[in-house]
C-alpha cells in the first residue's frame, strides 16, 4: 500500500489512515477547503516533526540521566563498602583499645594494692621506731643522768669514760632511727599525694 497520498491522526493508541483524495472529495468547497486542510495538514505533520525531535531529546536526556542514575548508584555502593570498612575498622580498634584499657587497669589496680600494703608496712615500722625512738630517748636521759651522777661520785675514769661510749652509741642510734622516721614520713607523705 502507498502512503504518500495518505495522511494519519492519532487518537489515543490508535493510528488512523484515510486517503488524502477522499478527504478532498468529502469536501464542498473545493479548493479553498482543499488549501485549508492541506496547510492544516502541514501543520500538523510539522508538530509531528517537532514531537518527533522533541522525544528524540527527552529519550537522550532520559539515557543521560540514567547514566548519571548508574553511575551515582555505583558510587553510593562504592561509599557503603567503604563505610562498611571503616565501621569494621572501628568496631576492631574499639575492642583492641578495650582489651588494652581492661589490661591497663587490672596492671595499674594491682600496682596499687601493692603501694597501699607497702603505705601499710611502712606505717607499722614508723610508729614501732618512734616507740623505740621513745624508749631509746628515755634511755639515753637515764644514762646521762647516771653519767652526772657518777661523775659527782666517781672518780675512776674508765667506768665514766665506759658510760660515755654507752651513751655516745644510744645517741647515733637514736639519731640512726630519727633519720629512718624521717624517711619513712616523708615516703608516706609522696605516696599519699
């Protein structure tokens, strides 16, 4: 079948072909109706033409937005593997820096039980020297007095000079035991700060 005499009207999803020779017979005007429906004709192709190029344009913007679509989509996959990762990352550097902290503080805990049971010793031994620092004071009054005493009375120089030695050793080790106190306070005192 030869269409070039042939035009078609689209209605709705159905194509209509009518012969352009019994549109001009139906006609009757003749010529004027036959110019009119010509140029409408032309008109009317014309915007078939254009809606034509018009679907080309939207059918390749439609292609390049499903491009951009794809690719977009590939760079969101990209970003959950790379999100998925680093959460990995983190969750491993979480447990790693937990274990690390658990063993840190089961270290430094013990350490610290240590240092109070040594706070604790050295507490005990401070106050039994200042006990025996006291004792040591009392003696040490007592044999002065009794070195007074005989040198009043005595005069045989080896007894006094006997006490003298007894008392100069109550005296260094009196001081001996002073200067371990002192020690000792003053490594409480670091420890408790």
């Amino acid at each position: 079948m030869d269409y070039s005499d042939q035009c078609y009207f689209a209605k709705t999803d159905d194509i209509f072909f009518l012969p352009l020779a019994s549109i001009i017979s139906q006609s009757s005007t003749g010529s004027a109706y036959e110019q009119e429906l010509e140029k409408k004709l032309y008109t009317t192709l014309s915007s078939k033409a254009e809606i034509n190029d018009l679907c080309e344009k939207l059918l390749a913007k439609n292609s390049e937005y499903s491009e951009r679509e794809e690719d977009i989509g590939n760079k969101i996959s990209q970003l959950i593997a790379s999100t998925a990762k680093v959460r990995f990352q983190l969750i491993s550097e979480r447990k790693s820096h937990s274990k690390s902290q658990h063993e840190l503080e089961a270290k430094y805990t013990a350490e610290i039980q240590s240092l109070k049971s040594e706070i604790k010793t050295l507490k005990r031994k401070a106050t039994l020297t200042q006990k025996a620092s006291s004792i040591d004071k009392d003696t040490i009054l007592s044999l002065e007095a009794k070195v007074r005493e005989l040198e009043d009375k005595s005069s045989d120089p080896k007894e006094i000079d006997s006490l003298r030695l007894e008392l100069e050793r109550v005296k260094e080790d009196f001081n001996s035991k002073n200067h371990e106190i002192e020690c000792m306070e003053k490594a409480r005192d670091r420890s408790d700060t």
